[in-house]
C-alpha cells in the first residue's frame, strides 16, 4: 500500500455527483497523486467483435454511470476501499482502431506502464479481445495466472473469418502463449448453443472448468463460490467479467446477448464470495452504450468495478 493518506473521491457532500470531471467515482486522476495501489484505466477497442459493434464507448459510459455510486463503505465486506488504498483513474489507453494485432501490442505496451508488483490494475473494455493484452502485461509481472472468467460464452474458439485475435479467441491465445496456470480456471454463468459439441472438448482440453447458469439452478450461489475457491486457492488469479453473463434483462446493452443469464443480484453475491483470492489483475468488458437504455448495462459494469475495489481492500473472508 502508498506510504501516505490515500487521496479519495470527490466529496458529494460538496460537489453533487453529477457535477465536476468524471473520473470513474469521481477518484483523482493518475496524474494527481505520487503513487497508488490500484489503477481503474479505460480501453475503447471493439475490433474484435463478431456481432453488434460499440463496446468502444463503454470506458466513457462506465465513468458517467459510476457517478451514481457511493464509493465509500462497502457494507456486505465491510470496508472502506479509499481509504485502504490509493484508487485512482489513469484515463484511456489509446491504440488503432483498424488492426486487431497492432492494437493489442499497444494495449498490452501501455498497460505494463501500469502493471507492477504490488500494483493492480482493472481494465474498462472494451471488447473482451482487451483481456489478452491486459493478461499478457499481467503476467509479465505475476508470472501465470488463473483466469476466473464469468461469461455466457466460451471465448475459447480458434478464429472467426480466418482471424485468430477476436473477442471470442483471445483465452485460447491465452492458453497457448502460456500466460494460464493449468487446469485452474474456471468460466462461470456459460449458456446457450455453441457451434458444435466438441466446442467443450477443446475447452477442456484448455484447461477450463466450466459452471454453467443451469449449475446456479441446480446447486445455488454458494456452491459456485466453493467450487471457485477450491480450484484457484491461493493462487494470483485475473478476473475477467463479460457483461453478458447477467440475463438481457440486467444488462441489455452489450453485443452478443443471451438470454437465461445471471440476475444481477447472483453476481453480486457470487463476486462478493471471491474475497481471499488474490486477484492480481481484472477487466469488465462488453458494454455497448448503444444498445442500453436508462444506464442499466453501464451502472451494472461500473457497480462491479467498484465490488472489485472492495474485494482488493479485503483480503480476509468476513
């Protein structure tokens, strides 16, 4: 942790929420302190995705949802994440829009600026290509990790239309390149048809455990988090959650939705469940703003953002 007082959010006391810069939670910019422990940074890149595109404007919908949040006392964990540690918004990283391959090396090229020991970093998306650069920075420094991927789909296939860096093959990438511990990860919330049977074959020859929304029915939310816990241990672990993994009534605004999801509220308790594991790195990809209505999809992402915060100020199970 920073060896000084963490600087926090701008009081709502004094300036309303829906006032001044917006920062994500209204935090101080990368920029505005010496130091900090956790980095919030935004990657508006959609060139992977295979169906409804402008998950690049999520970083910007996510900052303004997030000015509705109260980012002080967490009152499930019971902690008060800024004043823990030292949160801050270190802004977009920016990278091209017309090259997957050139767009990913900048991604991962920029956030190895922010990825360090003792430092974490959670990525904005985005489409969920943004994982495999966020990954390999990750594991730059934290050596391989397990991935705990909350998601509707796989994101294990080998190429869509000949391309091999898209938003539904980067943790096949990610399996090859190495950068995943084996056999300790885990997809949580899969449903819905794929495009053959041996779709799971591949996936576990990958390495990956699978619960799916129909698991959630069957055995309930406590459960899960058991079967996650037991797997990953204390082992570093990367956090990645697709906003599709709740049902389109929960977040409508993403670009491949599947209905039969998660109610926000499962996912709620499931990430709260996660507190022990050493989360060293996530993202929260897929918001497509264009496709939202009211905020829904946005608040949801920026509410799991700030669990994450939660989660990386409370080490010890409550």
């Amino acid at each position: 942790m920073v060896n000084f007082t963490p600087v926090g959010p701008v009081a709502a006391t004094e300036v309303p929420r829906y006032a001044g810069l917006g920062t994500f939670a209204r935090l101080p910019q990368i920029t505005q302190v010496p130091d900090y422990d956790v980095a919030i940074v935004g990657v508006p890149f959609d060139g992977g995705t295979s169906f409804r595109p402008g998950a690049r404007f999520a970083p910007a919908a996510v900052r303004e949802a997030s000015r509705l949040l109260r980012p002080g006392y967490h009152v499930e964990l019971e902690t008060t994440p800024v004043e823990v540690a030292q949160f801050v918004d270190a802004g977009d990283i920016a990278c091209t829009p017309y090259d997957n391959h050139k767009a990913v090396a900048q991604i991962q090229e920029q956030a190895a600026k922010l990825v360090a020991k003792g430092k974490t970093v959670i990525a904005i998306g985005g489409d969920h290509t943004i994982a495999l650069p966020m990954i390999r920075a990750t594991s730059a420094v934290h050596g391989p990790v397990a991935l705990l991927h909350f998601d509707a789909h796989l994101d294990t296939w080998d190429t869509y239309f000949g391309e091999e860096i898209t938003h539904g093959t980067m943790f096949r990438r990610a399996f090859e390149e190495g950068l995943l511990i084996e056999d300790r990860s885990m997809h949580v919330g899969i449903r819905g048809p794929v495009y053959d049977k041996d779709d799971f074959l591949r996936d576990h020859e990958f390495g990956f455990q699978i619960i799916r929304c129909t698991d959630i029915d069957k055995f309930g939310v406590q459960a899960v988090i058991d079967r996650i816990k037991e797997r990953i241990g204390d082992l570093p672990v990367y956090l990645s959650i697709d906003i599709d993994v709740l049902d389109p009534a929960f977040a409508p605004g993403t670009g491949t939705p599947e209905i039969g999801g998660l109610y926000s509220r499962e996912m709620l308790q499931i990430v709260r469940g996660l507190v022990g594991l050493n989360i060293v790195g996530a993202d929260v990809v897929e918001v497509a703003p264009a496709y939202d209505h009211a905020d829904v999809t946005s608040l949801a992402a920026a509410t799991l953002v700030f669990e994450m915060m939660a989660l990386l100020t409370k080490k010890q199970p409550i």
